[in-house]
C-alpha cells in the first residue's frame, strides 16, 4: 500500500518540483564497466535491431511510449543496458550516433513523464550507472541543449532515487536503487551527501536482503550473477573517482561470489532453479574476474539452501530449503530436494529452468516449470511439494527441511527430507544422496515416510523424475528397470532403480537463450502404501 501510495505521488505537480533544481555542466568522471558487452547484439544494434533473448525490435519506427515487447526486455531499453553491448560493438565514433538517436527518443517520451516501469526505483538505478560509465557514447554530440538535457535528466533520475530507493522492493531492487544513489553521488558536482545517504540505505538493503553465507533472499542464481554485476560496477565506480568502495560493496561481494560458484555445474555455467533458465560460464566468469574477489564455492550454504558436491570430474547441486517468500520473489518454485548433475563440461540431470526474463515463453508453460514435476526429485500424486496458486503465489507446503551431510572417504553423502506432503498426503520425503569419490557413481534413495498421527498417510501414486539434458540418448534395457545414457560427444552412463516401473517420457529444457528444447527423462513410477514406500536408483559411468 504504501509503494502504491508512494507511485501516486509521481503523478503530482509536487513531485515535479520535487525534482527540479541545479544539473552538472559536466560529470567528474567517466568509470569504467568492468562487465563486457554482447558484441553480437551491438552490431545487431549497429544495423538497426535490437535484441534480448530470442526478442527483436526494429528501431526504425519503434514506438518507446508503447512497446509491445515482454517485460524483460521492456525493462532492459528503459535501464540502458544495451549500451553495454554498442560499446562493445566497435569504435565510439559508430556507436555515438546510435545511442544518441535512441537517447533523444528516450527523453522526448519519458525524460518528463514520471512514470513505472521508466522510472521504477530499479530501473532508475541502472540507468543512472549505465549513462555514468557509458557517457562518451551519449554526451559526445555537439548540440547542447541535447547534452544539457541528458545531464538534467540525470539530475532529476538522482532526486527521484533520492526520495525513493527506500521505497523500491526488498532484495535486488532495494540494492541496485541504491547504488544508483551513490553512483549519482560520485557523477554530480557536490554529491559527498547523497554518497553517505546511498552508502547507509545500501548497508541496510544489503543486511535485509543477504543471508549470512551470501545468497539472496530470492534464492535465485540467476539473481545472485546479477547482484554480482551490480556490486562489481559500483566497485568499479568507486575506483574511477579514486576512491575506496565501501566496506557494505566489499563485505557483500566477498559473501556473493563464493555462493554463486556454489551453484555452478562442471562447465562453468549456472544450475537452473527458481524461475532462471542456465547461464554459459562466459558470463559468469566476467562477472566474478570483475568483482575482484578470488574465491572458491562455497560447498554448504545452509541460508541460501543449496548444496554442492564435487567428486572427480562431476558436480551436484541440490536444493535443500523450502521456496522463497512470495514478498521475496515472483515466480518462486517448488523445487525442494531436487539436484542437477554434471559430469565434465557435460550436463546429465538437469531441471526444467524457467524463462530468465525473457518474453518467449507462454503464460502456460512458464507457470507449469514452477512445478514440482519439472524438477527432479519425487512427487506425489502429481501435486506440488508447495502450492502454487492461481495468481502465481506460494501457499502451503515445505516449511522445514532437516539435512546431514557427511564427507568420507568414499565419497561425500546427503541425507535430507522436507515436509511438504505430510499435511495433504501424510508423508515424509527423505532423500539420501552418495557420490563417489571418484565421481563416477551417483547412488540415491527416495523414501516416503508417515508423518505423523496428525497427519495420517494414506495410499498414493508418486513418481521420481530425472530430467535429463539435452542431446542425451537414453536407451532402456531388456529388463525396463535400467537405461543406457549417451552423452553428446561426452561418457557412457548407465542407470538402474528398484521399487518402480521405469519409463522414459518427453521433457523439456530451456537454454541459455530462454529457449524449450526437447529433451527425455527418466521416471520412475511406483504406489506407496499407508505405511510408506523408497525407490532406489544408480547412475554409474560406464566410460
């Protein structure tokens, strides 16, 4: 309500006035970015296109009061985050005309009209450090009254945060507004005040937002490379005026790194959970090199709630916490004791992702990748370890997840179990994990426990899904209790389970680019009896 209230505001003279006051004849400085552009999407831009995973507007004719794009990438024109990609497209002298006819569109349209999503805290914020570091291509124009209007919009884009980056959505946006608050404090003339206020309201967004071992709230990795990115420009902005960063930017990015490579799979890349489709390890590498901090992953992170092993050449990744607060995260999933597996550079147990972002998705589908089943780990009676509701909020369902880990010579094992099933179905899910030492043999077991007298079990139908990457050729044996698992150009794995009926059905997986590809998984279909039921399984590498 009070957000609500805050955004009506917008639209009174008061605001306005609000905003207007003294603009920089020029900027102190010119920071550098230290995360690198897209070089494909700047030439693209370069020839008159823009793009955003799978999506495209042509500029010719494109109409930024009303763009028919999805909100990604609607978010990402308004931020300016394309202007990452021009400069890293070519020389300044190519790049300077493209931005400055976007840029004077920009203005024309929304540089007076204060209004979401242009002038959401966020957005706001992000654009405020994307002008800063990328000045040279939209200031190198001649014509004064543009340049004196880019600098007055920047002015006002400052007072705005002023007044409401507090305001802005716990989490991510909380902290990318303020950034932009100190940022605009290290650009504009006299800003050593509106530095000290972004630097405390930051120290305070970090604290509400960052779980101690440095995972955010929202639980999403896709998130965490993002916050990274962030922190690791607003470093950079630190050092462009000569200038120490914070001790909020350092403390929370020596948290941060550690617990983004936590999720990372054998080739670098993110592990998919909580609505984010994989990210390539390209991308994540930059992000880490520019941060600045040297660290390896951090293997256990009991708040953030993932769980990595690595053994020889393979890597898993498990969820081991219940979903995010609704408050915390849109689009939050029910994925609770599910793994990736890699082995190599090679992807083997995968989860169905989500859309990052992007627009290419329908409503459908992207609601049915929160799901349970397109995880893998068990569901009963096809329903979700935690209510997804019609409006796309959380409800009931996994409240407590209870784990032991133990590291031994032969391997490394994880025995955890959530809650979710015992107040509709009555049970338990335990799962116990052991990985080898040498990373070739992956053995687990599913278990359905009764819960309790309260919460009486009764009969169900549950299934373990293991969704399987792409490109991967799965084979069944002659007894149906076994596949041959063929890697793209990578091992021979075998799979084998007792206590159900395997089969192997269609899946989906979506890639880096926010693209379904089709891909198989295994599921291993079986009855639990009021008293419970465990399946077994084994992934061994046969090559």
């Amino acid at each position: 309500m009070a957000a609500h209230l805050h955004r009506l505001i917008w639209r009174t003279p008061l605001h306005n006035l609000r905003l207007r006051g003294r603009y920089p004849l020029k900027l102190l400085g010119v920071p550098h970015d230290p995360i690198p552009g897209d070089v494909g999407a700047g030439r693209t831009l370069l020839g008159g296109r823009m793009v955003h995973l799978g999506e495209s507007l042509d500029l010719d004719g494109a109409d930024l009061a009303n763009l028919t794009v999805s909100a990604g990438f609607r978010d990402m024109i308004h931020a300016f985050g394309w202007l990452r990609d021009l400069a890293a497209a070519g020389p300044r002298d190519r790049g300077a005309p493209v931005a400055e006819i976007l840029v004077r569109e920009w203005l024309a349209t929304h540089g007076q009209q204060v209004a979401e999503p242009a002038w959401r805290a966020d957005i706001v914020g992000r654009r405020i450090m994307a002008w800063g570091a990328h000045a040279p291509l939209i200031l190198s124009s001649s014509d004064i009254v543009y340049r004196s209007a880019v600098l007055n919009n920047l002015a006002r884009a400052a007072r705005h945060l002023d007044r409401g980056a507090e305001k802005a959505p716990q989490g991510l946006p909380r902290i990318t507004a303020f950034a932009g608050v100190i940022a605009a404090g290290l650009l504009i003339p006299g800003g050593e005040g509106r530095v000290a206020a972004g630097e405390a309201g930051l120290a305070r967004a970090i604290a509400a937002s960052l779980y101690g071992d440095g995972g955010l709230a929202n639980r999403s990795p896709v998130a965490q490379l993002e916050l990274v990115e962030l922190l690791a420009q607003l470093r950079a902005f630190y050092l462009g005026m000569h200038r120490d960063p914070h001790e909020s930017v350092t403390q929370a990015l020596a948290r941060a790194v550690p617990a983004l490579l936590g999720v990372t799979l054998g080739d670098g890349g993110l592990s998919s959970w909580q609505g984010g489709a994989p990210i390539g390890p390209a991308r994540v590498t930059a992000a880490v090199e520019a941060s600045g901090v040297r660290a390896r992953p951090l293997r256990q992170a009991r708040d953030w709630g993932y769980q990595r092993i690595a053994c020889g050449q393979a890597v898993l990744v498990l969820d081991a916490a219940p979903p995010p607060a609704s408050r915390l995260a849109a689009g939050g999933c029910a994925s609770t004791l599910a793994f990736e597996l890699s082995d190599g550079a090679h992807r083997l147990v995968v989860n169905c992702g989500g859309p990052r972002g992007g627009g290419l998705l329908p409503a459908d589908l992207t609601a049915a990748l929160r799901s349970t089943a397109a995880h893998s780990t068990l569901v009963v009676a096809d329903t979700n370890s935690t209510a997804i509701h019609d409006d796309g909020s959380l409800g009931r369902g996994v409240t407590e997840v209870e784990l032991d880990r133990h590291e031994q010579e032969g391997g490394s094992r994880l025995d955890v179990s959530h809650d979710g099933y015992a107040r509709r179905h009555g049970f338990i899910h335990r799962r116990q994990l052991l990985l080898a030492g040498d990373g070739r043999e992956l053995s687990g077991e599913d278990v359905l426990l009764p819960a309790s007298r309260r919460h009486r079990a009764s009969e169900a139908a549950f299934a373990v899904r293991f969704h399987l990457a792409p490109g991967i050729e799965a084979t069944s044996t002659d007894d149906a209790m076994g596949a041959l698992l063929r890697l793209p150009g990578g091992p021979l794995w075998q799979f084998r389970c007792k206590g159900g009926m395997l089969s192997i059905e269609e899946s989906l997986w979506i890639d880096p680019a926010g693209r379904p590809r089709g891909s198989a998984q295994l599921v291993i279909s079986a009855e639990a009896a009021a008293g419970g039921a465990s399946v077994g399984w084994l992934f061994r590498r046969a090559a």
